[in-house]
C-alpha cells in the first residue's frame, strides 16, 4: 500500500486515476462501435463473397489442372 505525505500526492493519485478510467471507457466504447459495425448484414455479405471468390479460383484453378 503506498503512503501519502501531503493531499496534494492524493489529488494527483486520484485525477491521475480518473484519467485512466476515462480513457479506458473511450476504449471501450470505441470496441462497441467497431463491434456493430462488423456485425452488420453487409459486411457479412462482402466477407462471404470474398471468401466465395476464393473457393471458386481454386476449384477453377484445379479444373485446369486437372484437363
């Protein structure tokens, strides 16, 4: 546990605290927003096409090969 001598160091502690904690809730709400944004629909749709495009170059790659 760490000893105070003055409030002054107390002061300093706890706004030093509460910057901390504001900074850490921004994080958190900036985590909420980049987690709605890749849940909705479209980009489902845009990460299963490419994944789609994919899949169809290498079934397209393994018919040429295979004639």
């Amino acid at each position: 546990m760490k000893t105070y001598k003055s409030f002054d160091e107390i002061d300093y502690e706890l706004n030093k605290l509460n910057l901390e904690r504001q900074i850490a809730w921004e994080e958190l709400k900036g985590l909420k927003n980049d987690f709605q944004e890749d849940m909705k629909p479209l980009n489902w749709v845009s990460t299963g096409l490419k994944y789609a495009g994919k899949y169809g170059v290498l079934v397209l790659l393994r018919k040429l090969i295979r004639k």
